[in-house]
C-alpha cells in the first residue's frame, strides 16, 4: 500500500461510530495529535489544542456560512420534490439537485412558496438542473428552506444547531467547514491572547465535498469551489513564511483556498476557483499543520490528509482512532497534524 491506489483508502467503519451530534461543548471533543510521517500519537481534548500552538503562528480559518439550500418545491404539474441549490452562477440562476429529477422537464415550473418559481432551463453534466428563479432567492432562504446535512445524519432535527460554525460570516456553502465546529469564541479568544494570529478566508464549499473517488484516482473530477483570500490573510501568512513561522490551517477547505493562491513565491490575494485535487505523493506549500476531522472512505479529503501526514502515518492514525473510539465524519472528533 502506496497511497496510489484506490483500495488503499479503503477501510470498515462500524455505523455506530459515526457521529450523530456533536460534542457538547464543542472543544470538549476528542483530539488525535499526529506528528508528520511519525506513529506515536498523542490522546487529547480538542481545547487542549492550546498546547501544540505557539505565538507567532498564523491559524487559518474559513469563515463560509451553511445556507439552508434544502428545499421543497412543488410542480404545476402536481407532485413536490426535494431541491438541493448548489450555487448561484449569476444574479437569480442557480444549479441545483432535484430530486427525484427525472419528473422535471427542461421548461417545467416549479413552486416554492412566497410566490417564488424557478423554470429549469438546463440539465448540466454532474446530473445537476439549473434554475432560472422569477426573483432572488436567498431573502427567502432562512423562511423556505433547511440547512443541507450530509446523508448519513439520521437526525437532522438535532444535528442542525451544530452544522455551522462560530465565526460564520459569508453565507453561500451546502456543506460546513467541519474542522472548525470545535472551536468556541472563548478558545479562539485564548488562542489569540497567547499570541497566535487567527486570519479568514472564504471557500463556499460545494455538495462535492461528500462525492467518493468511483473510477481511479487517476480519472477523477475534482469539483470547483469559489474562495476568496482577502489581502490582509495573504499579507499575514506572507510574512510568515519569510519569517518561518508556521501556517496551520483549520480544515481540508482552508488547504485547498491556500494551496490553489499560491504561485511559488507567495500567496496571491483575491477571488479564484478551486479544482485542486491534493493526494500522494503531492506536497503542501504553504502549511505547516492541520486540524481536520476523520473523513469517508474513498474520499478526496482522505487522500489530502494522506498527501500532508504521509499515507502510513494516516493509516496508522485512522487505525488508532478506531481502536480508541473517535466519532467519524462531520460532527465528529477531530486530528491535529504538526
């Protein structure tokens, strides 16, 4: 086993491991301290994190806002269906999931409520609709719809108070940043007493965060996310490369964002997209840690932790979150990689 080879991500998780609410409080969660291309971990408490971290380090989050892109809508036609935005791609247009999709025709109208239609225009290649909506949408989102939880929450109604984080400012995502529903405002405020500097960016991550890798590793379609890294972030971790202090980011998303920016020599600030599929034996450029929750077999954010930890490293961590009973996948616990 190589990291190269599809079956390599493999692994059994038993169901009753995979976290249905997340720890209350949120730092009280579990914490896997796992040293790069090292096998001897550490056994924490998330709100121990202050121990691995030093002032002058830069903690990157994603500050992206879950909306709640799940709605009901129903056809003129007759019948309701269940819509599931994706992204606007401009001004009242959006791609969406429907489903079930094979009821909807291009030209069908469809209802929402408040006196909201969309016409579905077109059938896009992932399988996706665009809407064409008679008004903007998003005024109506926190009335009409419900934030959009992965598949394997089997009670919504309790996970839902947990699926965003505490800083939370630029709404547009359909899944959540995971890695950082740990963080309290009162951890994040010691964090930044003891001199550590906590910098935003955006990544709206898209429902393609929960695709597995079906074919090969090889043919695999990254799917695109808008981000943006405001001058000032670009400004700080700049600085601290030069300086050579570390850059942890806080999530697979803020890897991506980071890792896309940088043009060999620095970190561009500004508005991209990013299809960066990041797996072994690729490199990180620009982090020096990450804090990351234990993802799905077979997936993308897998194969990035196994790029940075080193693909026996994450196998041997995985391995000991199984026997030491972590929670897996969104509300669950959490790794930190130094």
């Amino acid at each position: 086993m190589n990291g190269l080879s599809l079956a390599d991500y493999d692994f059994d998780l038993p169901e009753s491991r995979i976290a249905q609410t997340g720890a209350e409080p949120r730092d009280s969660s579990q914490l896997l301290v796992v040293p790069r291309g090292g096998m001897v971990f550490e056994h924490k408490i998330f709100r121990d994190i202050t121990t691995f971290l030093s002032a002058g380090d830069v903690l990157v989050i994603n500050q992206t806002e879950v909306i709640p892109a799940r709605l009901e809508a129903h056809k003129r036609t007759g019948g309701k269906l269940e819509v599931l935005l994706l992204r606007e791609l401009e001004f009242c247009v959006w791609s969406a999931f429907l489903k079930p999709a094979k009821r909807v025709t291009i030209g069908g109208i469809l209802e929402f409520g408040r006196g909201v239609q969309a016409e579905v225009t077109a059938v896009l290649e992932d399988g996706a609709r665009l809407l064409r909506f008679s008004e903007d949408i998003k005024p109506h989102l926190s009335e009409l719809g419900a934030l959009p939880l992965p598949p394997y929450i089997a009670d919504s109604a309790a996970a839902r108070g947990r699926y965003q984080t505490v800083y939370a400012a630029e709404a547009g995502s359909v899944a959540a940043p995971t890695a950082g529903l740990h963080f309290t405002p009162e951890l994040l405020e010691q964090i930044r007493s003891m001199g550590v500097q906590i910098v935003p960016l955006t990544l709206h991550v898209g429902a393609g965060t929960f695709k597995p890798v079906l074919d090969s590793i090889e043919n695999h379609v990254m799917h695109s996310e808008p981000f943006t890294i405001p001058d000032s972030t670009a400004a700080a971790i700049n600085l601290a490369k030069l300086e050579q202090r570390r850059v942890i980011a806080v999530g697979t998303t803020s890897t991506r964002a980071l890792e896309t920016a940088w043009d060999g020599t620095k970190l561009l600030a500004g508005a991209r997209e990013s299809a960066l599929f990041i797996r072994p034996p690729q490199t990180m450029r620009v982090i020096d840690g990450l804090i990351t929750n234990f993802h799905l077999p077979r997936s993308t954010l897998l194969m990035l932790v196994a790029a940075f930890a080193g693909f026996s490293t994450m196998r041997a961590a995985y391995q000991a979150a199984l026997e030491s009973n972590y929670r897996f996948y969104s509300l669950g616990d959490a790794m930190l990689i130094l």
